[in-house]
C-alpha cells in the first residue's frame, strides 16, 4: 500500500512507496525537499482554530492604513492660481514652476483653455527646468497626487500640448 500526501510547498498530491515513510525525499513536482509521513500513521492532523481577533486586528490595520493615505494624498495642496513673478527679471523657484506645471495640466485637462494659455506664459521663461519637471512627471510611474484623478490619456495630451508651447 502506497503513502499518499500532499506536497507542503506546492500542493501536489504525491504518492511514495511503504518504504519511504518517516524519511526525507524530493517532491517530483516543484523538487522542494519534504519530510514522507510514516505509513502508520493514519489520523489526519486538526488544523489549529482561527484566531478571531488577531483578524480583526488585521482588518483593522489594513483599514487604518488605507485612511492614513488618503489622508497624505489629500494634504497635497492643489494650485488655485498660477503664481505670477514679482519683477520683469524675476524667475520662478522650481517649487513655483512646479506648481504652474501642474496648474497648466489641470487646465486642459478640465478644459479651461484660456488659463492654460496664460499659465503657459508664466512657464515659458523657464524653458529648460519647465521641461525637466514635464518630464519627471510624464517618466513617473506613479502620478502626483494633484494629478491621479486626471485620465492616463488626457494627462498625456496635456503634458505633449506643453512641450509643444516650450518648443
């Protein structure tokens, strides 16, 4: 009679000779190493109870967790404004180029095309960082958070329509 088991790795069930039990072998499908039960031993382990509140403690964390970043995600100001330069001679900080970036791709993307254009005046002296912040956020995989509700698409477009206008 045959010892009949299953894999402890990967689930399959394996059958070994009378002889082979309470040693170690391969299992012939994944070629983990398991331990083959003895033949004499023919009672099914119980598995031990669930532990109710250490599931509850799970759920809880888990949706503890996803409250937190909603939270941060949420505390991310987005522009009401471009944020126009003081002087003439005056550059925007990257914070406020970055800022203007963002504004401009929410513009178009709710189609506020006028205020896209001024916008897009603003960034204009700033060519060359406007398009290395253009650029991270395109090359990002995870989008900005003033930006995640904003389709995959539409973003794109806007981001091609304001390197188009930065030349």
């Amino acid at each position: 009679m045959a010892i009949t088991f299953h894999c402890e790795h990967c689930g399959k069930k394996i059958e070994a000779a009378d002889t082979a039990g309470g040693k170690w072998g391969k299992c012939p499908a994944c070629h983990n190493r398991l331990y083959v039960p003895s033949p004499d031993t023919g009672e099914e382990l119980r598995l031990a109870p669930v532990d109710e509140s250490d599931l509850e403690r799970k759920k809880r964390l888990m949706a503890e967790t996803y409250r937190l970043t909603q939270d941060i995600l949420q505390e991310r100001e987005v522009p009401n404004g471009p944020v126009e330069p003081a002087g003439a001679m005056y550059e925007l900080s990257d914070r406020e180029l970055r800022t203007n970036v963002i504004l401009y791709l929410r513009q178009m993307a709710e189609g506020e095309l006028d205020e896209a254009e001024r916008t897009a005046a603003l960034i204009a002296p700033s060519r060359a960082k406007a398009v290395q912040i253009i650029d991270r956020i395109a090359l990002s995989e995870i989008p900005d958070p003033e930006l995640a509700d904003i389709p995959q698409q539409m973003l794109s477009a806007a981001i091609r329509a304001l390197r188009n206008k930065l030349g």
